[in-house]
C-alpha cells in the first residue's frame, strides 16, 4: 500500500518539533538515561528518514504505512529483538502525541511485536557465587574495593549505573541501609546485610582514602575519580576469570543471581520487585523459572494427589 504523502515532509537532517518535543519530554520528565533517549532518538530518526524517502511525513503515518516500515526493516536484516525495539519505540512516539493531542489515535497500537525467545538469565551457583566473592584479596587497595563492589552487588542486586553512582553518605551504616538512585531517578533504601556493612565500612574507612580522592563517588579507579561503567565490567569479568567460573559474566549476572538466591530462600515475588527496582512485576517475573525444582519438590510432598503416590 503506497504512503499519503505529507504535506511538508521534514528533511531527514532537520529534527521534527514532535521529536524534539517528545526527546524532551523523556528527559526532563521520564527521567530516562542519555543511552536509552538516545536509542529512542535513533530509532526515530531512522523512521523519519524512511517517510522522507517515501514522500510521507510523521503526522500522516498509517497502520499501513507502519506494516511496510516492519517489512523494509525484515528486508534490511534486522532480527525479531531489533524489529520489536523499534516498534516499541514507535508505540511510546504515538501514544505520546495522542496524549498531547496531537493526533486522535495511535497508529502503531493494533500492531504485534515479533515473537522473542525467552532468553534465561545466566546465575551463578552458591558456591560460584562465594568464590567469586572471595578472589579479591581484601589486604589490598584494588582488593578490598573489587571485594566491596561484589559484596554489595551480590547484598543488594544493584545495576551498573547504581554502582557507579554511589557516594560515601549513601550508605548509613548505623541503620544497615543503603540509598539507591535507580532508573528513571526513582530513589530505594535497600537493607545490607552484616558481612556487607562490615566489608563497606571498613572499605570507606581504611581503603578509600588511600585512592586520593577527587570526586564523591564512593568507588574510585587508581586515579582517585569514579570508577566506570566500562572499569565495573572489566573488574567482574577479571576476577570471574581468577575464579575459574566458566562461561560469560557480567554485572548483571550477578544482578541475576541475587534476585534468584532470594526465591530460592523463599521470598516473594513482589518483595524481589520492589528490591531490584522493577516497575513491573512483569519484568520480576523471568527469575521464577529458576526454581522450578525446588516448586515440583513442594507440590510433590504437599499435594494430597501426590503423596498418595508416594504413599
């Protein structure tokens, strides 16, 4: 089906006033990172810059019109989680507009994202989890801080950019809490538990001064600022390699792993939530697969029906 031509398509170099208003509108009041409005800037871009090659603008896009974007992108190579990201990002584009008015209805609300595998989080084991801990030797500058972070990680299931962000004040070491600026700078207290207040009080009092430093973050690189993303990624993955744990292993892996432990012990989905910062349950919800054993083992000894077979 052909595109309604716009009366005025915007040149593809020139930012449409709905983009910019919407990129703003992501900033300053949904609070999201600078990578993820810049995906979202990308993938906007792309999709003007194809209406431009059609003739067509962005206040006259069709379902239609969106079912033939889908198949260029199929035609250019773009996999499922691609195709659905842009689609998304299409979907929250509209549904903003007709939010603010500026259309009656949302053109990409009726269409389906791709099908996307379940794609299981890697988690680490107990005692993978506990060598890992323990490489760093914690007698050491660089030792006793890359101890700190895993402690905290594996206490808390903090993100990458959690980590990073932390300052010394923080943590209240009294209490046993730690403060958290999650996505979306949406502030939670998260409970430490004693081996880790013991391991970050000890870091911030002994070890952090030595590092020289020019900056609040509580975590410091051998230059006194604050230690990376790209520094947190290298780090994990070094003493993983140290620990002899195999296969791939990243921050949130162990992000992973905390939430998992945590069920495995028995608490409830909604607390794991509220802990990791998740918006939605929904997004919580992928760590129950982990442990279904555990689930089978209780409906085996609990169920009348199944104990009357063991029986």
């Amino acid at each position: 089906m052909d595109f309604h031509p716009a009366s005025s398509p915007t040149p593809p170099h020139e930012e449409h006033p709905w983009t910019e208003k919407y990129l703003h509108h992501l900033v300053s009041i949904s609070g999201l990172s600078e990578n993820t409005v810049a995906a979202y800037a990308h993938d906007l871009r792309d999709f003007a810059s194809f209406l431009t090659q059609h003739s067509a603008g962005l206040d006259q896009v069709s379902e239609d019109s969106l079912v033939l974007y889908l198949i260029f992108l199929r035609r250019q190579g773009l996999g499922n989680r691609s195709v659905a990201r842009r689609l998304s990002s299409l979907r929250s584009f509209y549904d903003f507009l007709r939010q603010e008015g500026q259309i009656q209805d949302n053109p990409a609300r009726l269409l389906d994202s791709p099908k996307l595998p379940q794609l299981l989080p890697r988690v680490l084991t107990e005692p993978e989890a506990a060598a890992l801990l323990a490489r760093p030797d914690p007698n050491t500058k660089l030792g006793a801080r890359d101890r700190t972070i895993l402690e905290l990680m594996y206490a808390a299931g903090l993100r990458v950019s959690e980590v990073c962000t932390l300052r010394p004040l923080d943590f209240d070491s009294q209490a046993g809490y730690l403060r958290v600026m999650g996505k979306g700078h949406k502030e939670r207290i998260l409970p430490v538990h004693a081996a880790a207040q013991t391991q970050l009080s000890t870091y911030l009092a002994s070890w952090r001064p030595l590092f020289s430093p020019k900056t609040e973050a509580m975590f410091l690189n051998r230059s006194g600022t604050g230690l990376s993303r790209q520094g947190l990624w290298k780090m994990i993955a070094k003493r993983a390699a140290q620990a002899r744990i195999q296969g791939h292993i990243s921050p949130h892996t162990i992000r992973h792993t905390y939430a998992t432990h945590l069920l495995a012990g028995g608490a409830d989905l909604r607390s794991v939530q509220l802990l990791l910062g998740h918006a939605d349950i929904g997004t919580t919800q992928i760590y129950t697969h982990v442990d279904i054993s555990r689930l089978r083992e209780i409906h085996q000894r609990y169920h009348p029906r199944s104990r009357s077979k063991q029986s």
